[in-house]
C-alpha cells in the first residue's frame, strides 16, 4: 500500500521564515527547480514579529561607519565567541542585502536625501539599523514573498517535516506530515537547507509565537548526524508580559524603559541601584534581565511572579505618541491603562545564539547536502546576539546558502535515495501511534516550567543537573503518551514531535550549560560568576546511538587588522535612545 506522496525538487527549502525565502530565491536564479516547506501559513513565519530594525553599516549618518565597526561591535558583543569569518561576511554583505530589500518593496524609511534612515540600537557604535516603522520583521517577509510570486515559486505550508532523509551521512530529502490531514509526502531533492529558527519556545517565559521555535531544525540535524555549537547561549529579554497565559513571554519593547519606565520590587525599592546604579534602567539587556530574575527569584516578586515596570508617572499623551502598540497590547490583553497602573513583567526567552555548526563561508553542514542559515545555525553571535543582527543574518547567510546549494545540486552526478531510510521513517512515526497514559501537552508544560526555573536567567550546577533529571523523566512518560489519531486530527502527533524536538534541545542546552564553568555574555552562573580565559571555546553537542556527547572547539582567532579594530573600540556606556527591540 502507498502510504506517501512523493514529490522532487533540487533544492528543498524546510522553513518559510525570511532565511528561508532568501534561500529559495537565490536558488531559482540559478534556474533549478525549489520548493519551499513551512509547518505553518507561509505570510506568518516568526520572523514577522521582529520590529526594532536590520542592521547595514552604510554610514548614512554616522560618516565613520563601515563593516570593520560593524565586526567589531558584533565581535565584541559575543564575548569573543562569536566566528570572525562568519562576522566578517556578515558585515561586509549586509548593505547590499539591505538595498535589495528595499529594492523589492521593503519600504525602508528614508532620509530626506532618498538614503536609508539608520537609528542607534543596543550596544552598536553608531546608528545602523535601518527599519520600517515597528514591523520591519513584516516588512522583509511581504518583500520577499512579492518576489517569491513574481519568480513562481511554490510554497507548500502546513507541512511539518519529521525527518530528514539520510543515507551514508548524504541528504537526500525530507518527510513531512500535512497538519490539516495527516497525509505524509517524501520530498525528495539534491541538497537541502534547513531554515527552521530557534528553541526559545521551550521556556515557559517565551517571546516566541505559539507552535514555533521548539527547537525542530536542532533536533533534525541531529538525527542528521550535525553537530550543534554554544547552545548554552540564549539571550533573554528583560520586559515580557506574564498574564493573561496566552500572553506569557510576549515582549514588552524596551522602548518603556527608554521612554523613562522604571522598574520596581514588591517592597516599592527601586532595585536597579543594586545592579547598575549610574545607568539604572537604561542599562544594557542582560544586566536588566539578570536583575529582574535575581529580584523574582530572591522572592521580591510582585502579586503574579514579575516585577512592576512603571510609566504612569509620564502624560497619558506622551505614552499614546511614543509607545501606543504596548499600550494597546495592555488593555486588550488585561484591561490595564499603564497611564494608571504599572504593569507587571519578567524576563522572556528571546533568541537562540546557538544552533547548527556549519562552514563559515557557504553554510553547508557536515552532513553532505545539508546547509542551515537563519536563527537555526550556530556561529554569528558567540555568547550574546548584537540587536538587529539576524535579520541581517536571515538575508546573507538565506543568500550564500542558497548559492552553495545549487552549486551542489548542479554539481552532482547521482542521486541516492534509500528506500530502507524511508521505510525506517515510517516506521518511527508509526510507532508513536498508540494508546497511553500521558497527555502531550502537560508534558510540554512541565518541560517548559523546568526550563524557566531550573535553566533560566541565571543558573548553577545544582538546578541544572536536576533539570537534566527532570527531563529524563519527562522523555521516559514520553514514550507512553497517548496518540490516536482520526480523519480530522493529527495534532496530538504533530505536537509529539515537538515535545520531541524540545526534549532533545533542551537536554542539548542543559549539556552545555552545565559544562561551561564560568559566566559570559547571556550565559550566567551563580556558582562560577566571572568569566573565564580558559572557557574561551565553544561547546558542541553530536547525537550517537541515541545519547547526547559534547565536546571542546577552539575559537577562530582574529587577523591582525580586525584585531587592531576591536582593540581602538570604545565600549558603550550610554544606552539611552539606543533601547528599542
Ligand atoms: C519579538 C521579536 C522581535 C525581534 N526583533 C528583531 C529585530 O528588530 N531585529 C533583528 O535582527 N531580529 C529580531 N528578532 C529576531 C528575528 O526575528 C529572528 O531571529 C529571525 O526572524 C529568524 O528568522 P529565520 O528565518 O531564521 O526563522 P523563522 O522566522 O523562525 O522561521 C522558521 C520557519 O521554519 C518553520 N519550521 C520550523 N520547524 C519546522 C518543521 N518541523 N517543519 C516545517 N517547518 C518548520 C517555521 O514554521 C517557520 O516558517 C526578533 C525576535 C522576536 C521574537
């Protein structure tokens, strides 16, 4: 009996948020035939919700910019982890990234002179974001799609990919699961790139949307046979929202704090003077987030678990003019007029620095075939992310991979395709189908919870390794969770491979936390609270015979010009008008 579909392409493309899309225009140009997959509705990738702005140095406005600033001001915010070849492509590549944007539609805002307008964001030297309003995330995904249309091609949505299909450490494809009607179709191509996005969805505190970012493109290239590198190093933001629960983790613009929020305790204590006294709110990301966690933690929370971040001491006019969307977001969401009364936040799980090792030049992985870009690959932004930075990462890095893949598609001679490595797929899905004891979605829930309180803003071995228990337990009730499945429901299947594919990530993460003995960038640990010369490496994690090993990678060094540049940087110190998303 047939118990698949079966298509072909050259290049399939798993992921239709923006690397994605890049990726597969750039293969089209070469004239072969892509396809883009995507397990949800192809115009709301999580890439729409990026808002601050995508980083180019064009100088536009600050003359003194140019892409060795932009390297060093990403390098440096890493905490020398970040891959300086990857940085360097980064920042050379981006400008025409960003002018080819605009190009297809992206209506980046101008200055008078008809060039891009750049504004300042976080830790950057000088104004280089280049934005639409608040919704440039939107903006490039309109773009892109208007051109995917004009160059025909096929997006195929609510397609949830499984597995990858491998045979003699050789892509040659991928399974998917239709989320609609449970109909598999092997998908059979030359190369292919996973553009999947993070796993920042497996905190319970997530500024992640629903159903994304559990972690699935880390999960299948592990399966793959890749190696993943700095998952430990996950960037939280300080100002999520913490109820209703369907709004747990939705970001809270650093704009407020910008725009004079102030942050306090139960107690009324103005607690920044603890942490940054000269700076206060206006401090950088991490320290904000290490302060309200460590305030949350030592059980100065207000009523819900938060802390109160206050601006109605500002005119109800100036909040409606400067931050009106947070606004918004307030009272639809809790009836609450934060002209009024403060709101209540805590730190969210934002951004994945971490993801699949890959070549620093074409994004190819160790996988013949395989390459990644986007949030999902590893190596841009060492210990911690520079804002704006991966929108710039999805379009170069969407872009080179998309090259090399078609180079590799037009380059080989014979294709292999294992029936044996289908049937075995089939095999592994089937299996979950069963009758048992366990819920999939309270199972997500306490992995998520263990995550946020054992494995959060700041960690030490002791939590750590009792989240590594915990996670254990929740893989052995994995395995008897019950899966019936009917002509108009696969959910409980589909969200089995995501507790699947967060068991795994976290277990990864957990690792490598536990293994880097020291505190740099986003990764902190109370027990080991300095950071470390000899911890100047990265951590990789590899799957074999079904167990997880992590082992030690030497970091790239610096060429001596661009270790002339990072050592004439100057470190920023002021953050205000700098604090956007
Ligand atoms: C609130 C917010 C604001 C942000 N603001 C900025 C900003 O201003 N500037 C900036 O540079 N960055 C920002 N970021 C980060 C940035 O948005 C992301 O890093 C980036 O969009 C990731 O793009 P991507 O293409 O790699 O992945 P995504 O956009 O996450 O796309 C991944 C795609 O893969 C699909 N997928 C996943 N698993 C499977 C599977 N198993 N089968 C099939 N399909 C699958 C998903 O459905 C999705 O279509 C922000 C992030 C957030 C959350």
């Amino acid at each position: 009996m047939k118990n698949h579909l079966t298509d072909i392409s050259n290049v399939l493309v798993i992921g239709c948020g923006g690397a994605g899309l890049r990726a597969a225009i750039e293969v089209k140009k070469n004239d072969l035939n892509v396809k883009i997959i995507g397990k949800r509705r192809k115009n709301d990738a999580h890439t729409v919700l990026a808002a601050g702005g995508i980083n180019a140095a064009f100088g536009n406005i600050d003359k003194d910019d140019n892409w060795l600033q932009h390297f060093a001001d990403t390098y440096l915010e890493g905490y020398g982890l970040g891959n300086p070849e990857i940085i360097e492509i980064m920042a050379k590549e981006s400008p025409k990234l960003v002018k080819e944007i605009d190009s297809w539609g992206a209506n980046l805002e101008k200055l008078k002179n008809g060039k891009l307008d750049q504004r300042f964001f976080g830790a950057h030297t000088y104004r280089r974001t280049c934005y639409s309003g608040d919704f440039t995330g939107q903006s490039i995904i309109q773009a892109l799609l208007k051109r995917i249309k004009l160059l025909n091609i096929p997006i195929y949505d609510s397609q949830y990919v499984t597995d990858l299909l491998i045979n003699d450490n050789t892509c040659f494809g991928a399974m998917s699961i239709n989320t609609k009607n449970g109909e598999r179709t092997v998908h059979l191509a030359d190369s292919v790139i996973l553009c999947t996005g993070g796993h920042t969805k497996i905190w319970f505190q997530s500024s992640s949307r629903k159903l994304e970012n559990y972690g699935d493109g880390y999960d299948l290239a592990l399966k793959a046979g890749c190696d993943l590198i700095d998952m430990e190093m996950v960037q939280f933001h300080p100002t999520g929202m913490i109820k209703p629960d369907d709004f747990a983790g939705t970001l809270v613009t650093e704009a407020v704090r910008g725009e004079g929020g102030k942050l306090f305790n139960v107690n009324g204590e103005r607690f920044m003077q603890n942490y940054d006294k000269k700076r206060m709110e206006l401090s950088t990301r991490d320290k904000v987030a290490i302060a309200n966690y460590t305030e949350i933690i030592e059980g100065r929370s207000s009523p819900n678990g938060g802390v109160f971040l206050d601006i109605s001491h500002k005119p109800k006019d100036f909040i409606l003019n400067k931050i009106p969307k947070i606004y918004r977001q307030f009272i639809e969401s809790q009836m609450l007029d934060i002209s009024q009364k403060p709101m209540e936040v805590a730190p969210t799980a934002h951004y994945s620095m971490g993801g699949i090792l890959v070549d620093s030049y074409n994004h190819s992985t160790s996988v013949k075939g395989l390459f990644a870009a986007g949030e999902v690959a590893g190596g841009l932004h060492g210990a911690n992310r520079l804002g704006g930075n991966s929108l710039a990462e999805i379009l170069v890095f969407g872009k080179l991979s998309g090259i090399a893949a078609s180079s590799y598609s037009i380059k080989l001679k014979a294709q292999i395709r294992s029936q044996m490595a289908i049937k075995k797929i089939h095999e592994n899905i089937n299996k979950f189908i069963k009758n048992g004891e366990e819920l999939v979605i309270a199972l997500q829930n306490e992995l998520s919870k263990v995550m946020w309180e054992k494995c959060g803003v700041i960690k030490n071995e002791e939590k750590l390794k009792l989240a590594l228990e915990k996670i254990d337990e929740i893989e052995k009730r994995a395995y008897c969770v019950d899966i019936r499945i009917s002509d108009n429901n696969f959910q409980d299947l589909i969200k089995l491979f995501d507790l699947n594919s967060s068991i795994k990530t976290a277990k990864a993460t957990l690792l490598s936390a536990i293994e880097r003995k020291e505190s740099r960038g986003a990764h902190q640990r109370s027990d080991y609270p300095f950071l470390k010369a000899s911890e100047s490496c990265s951590y990789l994690i590899k799957e074999k015979e079904g167990l997880l090993q992590i082992s030690r990678k030497d970091c790239i060094g610096l060429n001596s010009d661009l270790r002339k540049q990072i050592d004439q940087t100057v470190k920023i110190n002021d953050f205000k008008n700098r604090l956007l998303e």
